[in-house]
C-alpha cells in the first residue's frame, strides 16, 4: 500500500497510460470469461500452488505502467476471477484472494524496478524482468503457503512441482512478448487470448487424466492403469522375446496399524511404502497399488534373479521406516518396524500371460506370508516353502 500511495505522489499518470491498462484490463476480463470453467476446474483440483495465468497481464504492466495502475490492474484482475472463476470454491475466500492480489502485485512491481536500470525494453530488460516476478512470486506464495501450514509442509506443496512452475514460467514468457507487441502493435494483443486458452485446457485435460490414472493416496498407478500397461509389456516382451520380473507386496498386519492408530496414520503407513517403492524401481518401472495395503510392480528386462534382489531392498527399507503420523485423537506417534511379505514371478518363467505371472507372484505371498512373513519368496521357491 505504501509502494503505491508513494507512487501515485510522485509518478504521473499520462494518456498513454490508461490507453494501456484499458486494453491489457479488457483483455484479462475477457480471456477470464473465456477460460471461466476450465479455470473453475483447474482451481478445484489443483492440489498445491495453483497458477492461474494472471502474469500474462501483470507483466507488460510492471514494465510499461506506474505502480500505481499495476496495483490497480491487480486488484482487478483477481477481484474479477472471485467472483466469475473461483465464486463459492475454497481458494475463493475473500482473504485468500486478497493474498493472492497481494504477492502478485508485489512481484509484478518488483520486475518493474528493472526498467530504473534499463528503461529500454530491450530482451534482457524483459527477460530480466521475467525472472524477477517468477522469483519473487515463488517466494511470496511459498512462504504464505507455508505459514499457513507448517506442520504439514513440503518444498512441493508450497512451491509447486516442475510441471506448476514450468507453466508459470510459459505464462510470463507470454507476457514477455506482450511487452514487445504493446510497445508497436497494441492491436495485436488480442491473438494473445486463443494461445492463453488452449494452454490452460491443455493443462486441465493433464491433471484429469493424472487423476484418472493415479492412486491418489499413494501417487502409484492404480490398478486400472497398472494392468493396462502390464498387457502392453507382456506384448512387448512376446514380440521381441524378452522378459520381465513381476512382485506383489503384500504388508504384514496392516490391519492392527488401522484399528490401533487409526485409518488416517495408516494412510500415512501407505504413502511412506510407496515412496520406498518408487525410490528402488527405476523410472520405466509398473509400480502400481492394487487396493488396501497391496503393492505391485513389473520391471522391464529383468531377470527373475535381480527382481528378488530388488524386493530384498524394498523388504528391508520397509522393515526400517519410521512413520511420523497422529493417532484419530490427534495424538503423535511414531510408527515403527512395519514389515512386507514380497512375492516375485517372471515371464516367461511363470506363465504366458500377466494373470498367470502375477498368479505366480501373489502364489509367492502367500508362501512368504506362511513361512513367517517379512521376507521375499521367488516362486520357483514354492515347493520349498510349502515343505516348511
């Protein structure tokens, strides 16, 4: 506020001007009206940093405008998307709202400091300015996200994943050439709004299909997914005569973790599992959740041998976790010496098709389970097992 009173004393406000924030403020109202539901929903999924687009505008006008209108334009733009895009959903709230205006505005008039040092709108202005919003918009947002939620903070949930601020960078780079076509062909600004739609549809359909495809508790494939990819590895590996190691991962007493702790810590148990999961399977890897405290993975190109070797480190880091969580009566407690019962098959060694190899491998759970669980069973091993 100050930053603006300060400014509206001392810089004045020509035609030019208000020629400019009447077109980016007609332009931003109408791509808002343009973009109404897909925002709406983009807001109502997005489950960390949202990235709602407004820097396109906020930009040019850090880089063309006195403070004072940059404000103004701020205020404007996120009082619009209140009441037309987030009207009645959670983020809409009017002191979320407020906050948001807020670090925006402030990291718009932070990259139009640039132009004290460089008042030519050169490239290097520009980009220059471009990295000074995306910086201090990151740490605005990341820090108010942040104290709103200490306890439960992460370095994702408060700055965004690579795909969030890979489109907040897209969008200023946008913005960035709305500089340029202000300053020669103010007209021209218009054709900014279809490119601004089909990136935020884009990205809409990307979140439905993650959602439609992801576990959300655990952020594995969920079973659907899962199978659908294991049918076109096991097609694969015919066609080209390869093979592939398959394991389930069935956790030891996981019921007593929901009835002594309660079903929230043992979702807690589920995610710490599938983290430990994720880090010893390589990026190529199936892993997947087949529902209650069932794992599954299938590992392209390898041997039955090193897929027992990689459930052994999966069986021993999950034997070694200690899970921070809180009991129903929101209690801490630390969660400990949690074990899985692993089964491993492969193909073709197993069966001809997935539900013969993974018959093979829950066959192996329940071997692994019998002979005192918390260890991995091979199902060449079968005969052995049953014996003891």
């Amino acid at each position: 506020m100050g930053w603006t009173a300060v400014a509206t004393v001392t810089t004045p406000v020509t035609l030019k001007h208000l020629g400019i924030l009447g077109l980016l403020g007609a332009l931003a109202l109408a791509q808002t009206e343009v973009s109404r539901r897909i925002e709406r929903q983009r807001r109502i999924l997005s489950d960390g940093p949202h990235m709602n687009m407004t820097s396109v505008w906020l930009l040019p006008a850090a880089l063309l405008l006195p403070t004072q209108l940059v404000t103004l334009l701020g205020v404007t733009l996120y009082v619009g998307l209140a009441l037309r895009s987030w009207s009645g959903t959670r983020p809409g709230q009017p002191h979320r709202v407020a906050a948001n205006a807020t670090s925006a505005t402030l990291s718009a008039c932070s990259a139009g400091l640039v132009t004290l040092y460089s008042p030519e709108l050169s490239v290097v202005t520009v980009s220059i300015a471009v990295l000074v919003y995306f910086v201090v918009n990151a740490a605005l947002t990341g820090l108010g996200l942040y104290l709103a939620n200490p306890a439960e903070a992460t370095v994702e949930s408060c700055l965004g994943g690579m795909d969030d601020n890979l489109l907040e960078l897209s969008t200023l780079c946008v913005g960035g050439l709305l500089v340029m076509v202000l300053g020669h062909e103010p007209l021209l600004s218009v054709l900014v709004i279809l490119p601004l739609y089909v990136l935020q549809r884009s990205v809409l359909i990307k979140r439905l299909e993650e959602l439609a495809t992801t576990d959300q508790k655990t952020q594995l494939l969920n079973a659907t997914t899962w199978q659908d990819g294991a049918q076109r590895e096991i097609s694969r590996a015919q066609r080209e005569n390869g093979s592939f190691g398959a394991m389930m991962i069935d956790l030891d007493h996981f019921k007593r973790v929901n009835d002594t702790y309660g079903h929230l810590a043992g979702d807690d148990v589920l995610k710490a599992v599938a983290a430990v999961v994720k880090q010893e399977t390589r990026a190529h890897d199936l892993v997947g959740r087949f529902g209650g405290e069932e794992f599954v993975a299938l590992l392209p190109s390898t041997s039955k041998e090193d897929a027992i070797v990689t459930a052994e480190r999966i069986r021993q880091r999950v034997s070694e976790l200690i899970i921070s969580t809180t009991t129903n009566a929101g209690a801490a407690v630390d969660i400990e010496r949690q074990t899985a019962s692993i089964g491993v098959a492969a193909y073709p060694l197993d069966g001809s098709s997935i539900e013969e190899v993974m018959a093979s491998a829950d066959a192996a759970v329940y071997a692994a389970k019998h002979g005192g669980r918390n260890r991995v069973v091979g199902s060449v091993a079968l005969p052995e097992m049953a014996a003891a």
